[in-house]
C-alpha cells in the first residue's frame, strides 16, 4: 500500500434495507470517524466543473455521492489517486491536508459532504502551490 493510500479510507455502509426499500445509517463515531458538525451536498455539477481544488487545515470530510456518480482525486503533494463514488452506500474519509478535486459528475449526481467542522474560510488552502509549501515545511 502506498503511503496516500494510508491517508485516505473507503468506507461501506450497511443496508438496512428491506422489501419496502433501502436504508442506509451514518451516524458520528459510528460509521464517520467522526462526530458530525457540517453537512453539504452539491448537485447540478456537471462533467465539465471541477469543484474542490483544496485542503483543509482543519477539516476532515466523508463524501458520499448518494445519487448519481463522481470522481475524487486526492493529491498528497507526493502522489495522486482518483475515486470513484458510484454506490449510495460506498463513501471515501478524507483527513485533513490532503489536496481534493472532485469532478466528472453525472447529472443526477448528489454528493453529500460531512465535516468534522463548522465552515471557516480560513482554514481552506485554495492556492496548489501553497499547499505544497505548507506540507512541505512539515516533511
Ligand atoms: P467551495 O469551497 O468553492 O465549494 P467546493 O468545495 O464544493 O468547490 O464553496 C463555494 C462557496 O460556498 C464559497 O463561497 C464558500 C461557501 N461555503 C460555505 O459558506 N460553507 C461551506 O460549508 C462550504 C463548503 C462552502
């Protein structure tokens, strides 16, 4: 295993579903390795956007495209893996500082986003470059 692939999680969650449909739980500490204190989702993206194009010094996400399908590429500043998010019960745990693009959305896709932490605008690096400066100084 490579070292991003240490970095980031795929995660299953279990259907409880029966005849009358599918139930799927997450609930914070359980499923998310984490206690939830920020949900959002994107929808009406297409093939042509590239949304993300940041880290976070602080947050940590769970994605999960409960509809629809996308693609997450995470960058470590070393190496570069590209997830795709098909299934409503498949969600991929991303720590935080790791670079993040998501894109190649289907139309009917709906990507839900949990976060650790409440939205502060100034714990996004949105700037590649200073990205790799501040985890460089960290090597
Ligand atoms: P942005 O970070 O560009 O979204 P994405 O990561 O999907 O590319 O956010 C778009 C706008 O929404 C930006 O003005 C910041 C705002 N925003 C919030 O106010 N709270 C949030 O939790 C998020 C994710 C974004």
């Amino acid at each position: 295993m490579s070292d991003i692939e240490k970095k980031y999680k795929m995660l299953e969650f279990p259907d409880l579903g029966d005849e009358r449909g599918n139930l799927v739980v997450v609930e914070g500490s359980i499923q998310i390795p984490f206690d939830i204190k920020r949900i959002f989702y994107i929808y009406g993206s297409d093939d042509t956007v590239i949304r993300g194009q940041h880290a976070n010094l602080k947050s940590e996400f769970v994605l999960i495209n409960v509809a629809g399908t996308s693609k997450v590429k995470v960058d470590d500043g070393d190496e570069t893996r590209v997830i795709e998010l098909n299934q409503p019960r498949m969600g991929v745990y991303l720590p935080r500082m790791l670079w993040k693009e998501m894109y190649d959305f289907s139309a009917d896709s709906v990507l839900l986003v949990l976060s650790n932490e409440h939205y502060d605008a100034h714990e996004y690096i949105r700037d590649y470059n200073e990205y790799l400066k501040i985890i460089g100084e960290k090597k």
